[in-house]
C-alpha cells in the first residue's frame, strides 16, 4: 500500500541528504554558444523562411525601418520598432508578432501571412534561444560567398581517404593502440593518466554501457572471484551476447533515425507498425549485422528482397522504414509541397545519421557553410522522387505499407476475400429480396426456411473471415517512377531551374558518377556508395557514435555534424585507426565494443586531479572517465530491475489506436497506455506528446536525428524521486523483495539493498545510519498504522532514498 504522508516525504529528504551517497551532478549548460545541431536546425529550417520572406526588404540592400534579419546583430539590434528577436522568449519578440498578424500595423511579410507551420518553427527556434551561427565566436567560420573550389573543399578533413595511421611509435607498447593514441596526446598536453577504476566500479560501468541495467549481486560477485586476466574480457562477451545489449544499443540508433510511433505535427497518426522496424532494429544489432549491411538495408532494402518468401527478406523490406518514419505535413494542400517536404526530411536525416552532413541545408540555397550546391541537394532528391514514400499525397496522406507474405499466402488471402465477398452479395441478395416481400416484417417474421438460409450464410460469412484474417504489413517504401529533378530556385517548386541528373554530392563522388538506370530510382547506387571503401564519411561517423555512446563525448564532439559547423576532431588519428579498423574487422559493432571496452582509456576511474583538471576541465584529453548520469530508459529499467519487475522479453505495438487513425482527436486526448513492465525501448514515443518521464529526463526528441543527448539538472527531477509512481512502487516492491529474501535480518538486508542498487557493499557508518532512522521512521508510522504497516513503509522509504540517490543515478 502506498502512501503519501508528509512525514515520510520529509523523512525521504532528509536521508537523501544524510545518506549522501556519492554521486555527482551536472553542469549549466553554456547558453552563449549553440550546438552545431541548433545550427543545423537554423540553416535548414529558419533560413530559408527568412530568405523566402523578409530578407528582399530586411537585407543587406534594403532596411525597410532601418531592420535587418540577415544577420544575428541586425535582428537583436532590431529595427524602428524594437529588437526583432529575444532569445528564449517568444511572447516579445516582434518578428514572430509580425509574421502571425497580432498587431493590426505590424503583419509581415504583408502580401500574405506564413503557414501555421512556418510560425511554429520561428516559434520553436526563438525557444531554442535563436541559435545562430554569427553566435559561434570569433573562432567561427565564415559563410562561404565565393563559388565551391571542388579541389580545396577535398582537402577539407572529413573529405580525406580514410587512412590506417601508424600508432604512435614512442607508445607502441600498449597493448590496446587506443590507449597508444591516447597516451600521446596526454603526452603531448602535459597530462598524466588516472589509474584503473575498482573492479565493483568497472563492472557497473560495463554492464550499464552495454545492457543499461546494473549487474546482479552474484554478476558482481563472479567478477570479483575470477582473478584470470581475461576476467574482464569475459564480461564483455557475456554482456555482448545477451539480448538486453540489442535493446539497449537499439534505442541508441533508435535516436539516430529519429523513431516514433506517431506523425505528429498537424496530424498526429499512429504509425501502428512502426514496432516491426524497432525490432528490426533490436534483432540486426543483437545478431551483430555487418553494418555495411545494416545501412544498405535501411536506405534500399527492398531491392535486396528477391522473393519476400523468408523472414531475412521480410527483415530487409521492414529495414526501409527508415524512410517513413519522420514527421510529416499530412494535411498540406499543395502535394508538390507535401512530397518535396517528405523527401527534405528524408535526405536530412539521411545525410546526418550516416554521413554526419547538413545536407538538406542547401534545399534553398547551396550550403553556406560546406561545399554542397543546390545541385548537389537535387541530385539526392532526385533518388528519393523516384521513390514512393507514400500511398498518395491527398488529404490526410497515407505512409506506404508493403504486404509481409508469400505470394502463394496472397492468393490464398484473395481467395478467401473473393469467397466472403460472394457470400456477403448472396445474403444481401436475400435481405433485400425479402424486405421486399414482407415490407412489414422484421426478421424474426419471416419464413423459417428463409431465416435458416440467412443464418447459414452468416456463419459461412464468419467462418471464412476466421480463415482469412489481416496479413502483416511494414512501413516501407518501394520503387516509384524514376525522373530526375529541376533545381527548385530559392527552394520553391514554382520556379524551377537546370535538371539535376540523380546522383550524390560532388565533394564526396568517386572518379565516376553514380550509374543509374533510367528504369530504377538510384537508391541501391546510393546505399552501395555510402558504404563503399573510397566513402570516408559513414565508417568515420559510425565509430564516432560508438564512442560517444561508451564516454559521454564523441572523438568529433557533433556526432551528427561533421561539416565546417561541427566540431573538429579531438584525437584525428585515432578516429581513424578505428575506422579503419571498424571496416577491417567485416563492420562488427560487437568487435568494435569489444576493443574500446579493453583499453585502459574505458577502464580509467573517474577521480578528478587537480592538476589535470586546471589543464582540461572538460576531459577533452580522457584522462579520466567521464560520470555520466542514467538516460531515462535506463533508469526507468533499473528501478524495475532492482525491485524484480522487469519483463525483458521483446514487445511489439503498445497502440490501441487504429490504422490511419490518430494519436490525437480533436480534443487533444492522449489515451496512449504505457502500462508495461517491459524495457523501454518497447514504451510508445508519440511525438508532441511524450511519456513524461521521457521528457523530465532529457529522452531525444523524435523530430530530427539526435546522435547526442544533453543531461539537465532541474528541480522536478528530484520531486519525480519523490513523489512519482515509478519510484514509489519501486521501492515498495524493492522493500518487499528484500523483507522476502532476508526477513529476520535487518543488517544483511540493508547490505543486500547496496549490493543490488549500487553494486556495492555499505559502509559501517552507512549501515548504522540507516538502521538508525529506520527505526525512528517506524516509531512516527506507527501513530497511523498498524506495527506491520509502518515497518513496511520505513523499509520502502529507505530503498526510496537509496534509489534517488546520486550513486544509483550516475555511473562512474
């Protein structure tokens, strides 16, 4: 039984603080400077709105009210009027004022008002905290003016081949290269390396990094006992082989491809099975699919499936629902527009998750910033125009949906169909010959031969839909009329420019260019270009995430921007070794864990020194681990594991909504059940309405591709370890498990509570200490409720504290 009785949330608080069990906390985030993917988000979507409808009277030639909205300073500086823009607060910036008409004297642009869509964005960018790349510091680029030099932008770093650098001669001697890397760059910046964190730390770092749960007293146990040098080797591969490891690893690319199980914007629809591509998804990385593979699946997987008579060409065909499960205007009534809109997305998010590039920036314009023309944008959206994304483009649209069954299970269904349908024309036959007959009568009157007639035709009617139920069906996308692209000039499909023959971005094609068939669409050229050996983008971007995912920070910190607005490179060389290396090794993610988790750099501890801390406050140098606080799945999955709930097994849809029906009706109900003891990965993600605890801790958005994920720090978080369901009902069941496995012994239980929730055994003090208030808690409960009552509550307040603890909510 739960309660909440002040007292005990006030006893909760206070041994939180008492208890003070380790931890740390996270910094502010620097507000000044925005992230490349802010950036990104500005280049692509603000932009263009801007150059489409204000920049003619608010530019560099012409200040209509002596306002510019070219430049960051032009519009903080505003006009006559006032500052355009304050960052972070919509309700006073003029310029969204303008655009939505508010104010009789002030409607821009004035020959007519922007979309509710184009408002939204503004909108949300002025949220954002208008990121901006004149905001990037005197460090920054500048936007590029001149035409693209093909042969400088070449030289550019992420453009290089990629080529196996020797290991650092000076530190060859270790045994992992990554710690040779490493090694001379700590050298190099004066730094000395931590040593090895404890063998109780290590194993909770491990066992979160691949399955995102915390290891069992006896996992923990059994590392401890085995003393052979591979011990640690042993839990790598035993972690990389369970199934957890796919649905942890899964929802990382997961946030990579955008996933959710709804449209969202102007018509939320349930994407009712988008679960088949999770699971694809999950299944691909627990099975360690060569990643070559699982790219080429995703972009053209249903040019791979010969037959679709096998569940590994079913796996394919689900594979391409990657191309439909982004965010969609379903309700635009240009169509022209709502196609060139879909394939936008599509080639943004291609670009970013696999080739770390912003290519859906040069849509409008070429890129301001790297060397990607208009030409280059249209060549990309050429392929995915001959490619059928949709059932059609009419009001609301429909995503495309390919048939999961033999051709022989086809015909069978079709059979049957025809069988019904023959059977539903003789009993409507019947019923309007009779009602004719017997105007006056109901059913009930008419002749007995004829009413045995109708029932048996009812029952065949019944007994052959039993027969012939719904055959599964997958978001895919299949080949559609191939055709080659104008330019869309200012990225408007009215005014069309020089056609674009299909193909991929010059800086980045090989001596030829793509060979596409007239008859086919491209995208299998494409899929086999971005894997290819002389590509040096996807092989890079891949390792990248993998060991931001494993530190906490990317080797190039903008995991999905590998432009001129990203970040360089830390440790160059290293990068691509492991590329390198990653290609080598037959694309094994599995291999790929395996050699960063081995290195010493992975198994360093997180104590801080004063002297390197002074140098490299950030780590940008991994002197030290990095503490990294729980992502919202895998807390939500701690606590369930922890109090013995979990249910690991593998889930489909958790929808209750129809096909092509919507998430949101017009009264903006949500009636979307996350009621499930299942990992995370399987709770529905319904854009513009998230799970709450997904958004309290900090879960990515499923608009864009989110390679990275901030970490806040606010006050409702620590109300959430109070006071939400999730944490109560963990405690409670947390309390009872204990009471179960150790009931006549209040020492041990408090030392089986530490050992299953921190991996660890208590200290005297800590141990002391909590008996201690334990008792005194139980005192106070018991002026309310019965003796057993109160000692089951004192006990859950105490897991609660535990649980809510900096120690259970960070690893180190």
């Amino acid at each position: 039984m739960r309660t909440s009785n002040f007292k005990r949330r006030a006893f909760v608080t206070a041994l939180m603080v008492l208890l003070a069990v380790g931890g740390t906390t996270a910094h502010a985030a620097d507000l000044a400077k925005p992230s490349s993917q802010d950036v990104a988000f500005f280049e692509s979507k603000i932009r263009p709105l801007l150059i489409q409808h204000c920049v003619d009277c608010h530019g560099a030639d012409t200040q209509e009210s002596s306002l510019r909205v070219d430049t960051m300073s032009g519009m903080l500086g505003g006009g006559e009027s006032g500052a355009a823009v304050i960052p972070k607060d919509p309700k006073h910036s003029l310029l969204l004022a303008a655009v939505r008409y508010d104010n009789e004297h002030l409607k821009m642009p004035p020959d007519g008002k922007m979309s509710d869509e184009q408002i939204k964005l503004l909108q949300q960018w002025i949220e954002m905290g208008a990121p901006h790349p004149d905001q990037l510091g005197s460090g920054s680029i500048q936007p590029r003016r001149a035409p693209i030099d093909m042969e400088e932008a070449k030289r550019y770093w992420a453009f290089q081949p990629i080529q196996p650098p020797l290991v650092p001669e000076a530190f060859s001697q270790q045994a992992n290269p990554i710690d040779s890397f490493i090694a001379a760059a700590l050298d190099k910046q004066g730094l000395q390396p931590n040593g090895p964190a404890d063998r109780r730390t290590l194993i909770r770092r491990a066992t979160f990094d691949l399955i995102g749960l915390p290891p069992t007293p006896d996992e923990v146990n059994a590392f401890l006992a085995d003393q052979s040098p591979d011990a640690f080797a042993k839990v790598i591969d035993r972690l990389l082989a369970s199934p957890q490891y796919g649905q942890r690893w899964g929802r990382h690319w997961l946030d990579v491809v955008r996933y959710a199980d709804s449209n969202g914007l102007d018509e939320n629809q349930a994407f009712v099975d988008a679960w088949r591509y999770r699971n694809y998804v999950i299944d691909s990385i627990n099975a360690d699919k060569p990643f070559d593979q699982f790219v080429t699946e995703q972009v053209a997987g249903d040019l791979l499936a010969k037959d679709s008579t096998t569940p590994s060409d079913y796996d394919a065909t689900i594979a391409t629902g990657f191309l439909t499960l982004g965010p969609k205007v379903l309700a635009e009534k240009d169509v022209v527009k709502m196609e060139m809109d879909i394939i936008d997305e599509q080639i943004d998010t291609l670009g970013q998750a696999f080739l770390g590039l912003t290519i859906a920036c040069a849509r409008c314009h070429d890129h301001k910033f790297d060397p990607i023309s208009t030409a280059d944008y249209y060549a990309l959206a050429g392929i995915f125009k001959s490619t059928q994304s949709m059932q059609s483009f009419k009001t609301i649209a429909q995503y495309n949906e390919k048939v999961l069954a033999t051709d022989q299970e086809k015909q069978q269904k079709a059979k049957l169909d025809q069988a019904k349908k023959e059977k539903q024309d003789e009993l409507d036959k019947l019923l309007k010959e009779a009602k004719q007959k017997h105007p006056d009568s109901d059913e009930a009157a008419y002749p007995e031969e004829l009413r045995t007639l109708l029932a048996k035709l009812r029952q065949e009617i019944a007994s052959i839909a039993e027969q012939s139920p719904e055959l599964p069906t997958a978001m895919a996308v299949t080949e559609g009329t191939p055709e080659n692209l104008r330019i869309h000039v200012r990225g408007s499909h009215l005014i069309l420019g020089q056609q674009v023959p299909r193909g991929v971005p010059l800086v980045l094609q090989r001596s030829e260019p793509l060979s596409i068939d007239d008859n086919e669409s491209g995208r299998l050229q494409l899929a086999q270009w971005m894997v290819h050996a002389d590509n040096p983008l996807t092989a890079r971007v891949a390792v990248n995430r993998v060991w931001r995912w494993h530190f906490g920070t990317g080797l190039v910190p903008s995991t999905d921007n590998f432009g001129k607005l990203g970040e360089a490179p830390t440790h160059p060389e290293l990068l691509d070794w492991l590329a390198a290396s990653f290609v080598a090794e037959g694309w094994s993610l599995k291999k790929l864990h395996r050699q960063i988790m081995l290195s010493e750099t992975y198994q360093r501890s997180s104590d801080t020194l004063e002297a390197n801390a002074a140098t490299d406050p950030d780590n940008h140098w991994y002197w030290r681990a990095n503490v990294q606080r729980l992502e919202a799945e895998s807390l939500r999955d701690s606590l369930l594991q922890v109090s013995g709930k979990l249910d690991t097994s593998q889930g489909e849809s958790m929808l209750t909504v129809d096909k092509w029906k919507l998430v949101f009706d017009h009264t903006s109900k949500d009636d979307t059940s996350y009621d499930t003891q299942r990992r995370s990965v399987y709770l529905p993600v319904i854009r513009n309405n998230l799970y709450d605890e997904f958004a309290l801790f900090d879960f990515a958005t499923a608009d864009t591709t989110q390679g990275d994920r901030a970490t806040s720090t606010v006050a409702p978080q620590a109300l959430f370890t109070l006071n939400s369901p999730l944490f109560l009902d963990a405690a409670e069941n947390l309390a009872d498990r204990l009471q179960q496995q150790v009931p006549d012994d209040d020492r041990a239980r408090i030392e089986l509570l530490y050992q299953r929730t921190l991996s660890r055994m208590p200290e005297e003090h800590e141990v002391t200490r909590l008996l201690t208030t334990i008792d005194q808690l139980e005192v106070v409960l018991q002026a309310q409720m019965d003796q057993p009552k109160a000692k089951r509550q004192a006990w859950t307040a105490a897991c609660q504290c535990v649980l809510a603890s900096n120690e259970f909510l960070y690893v180190q």
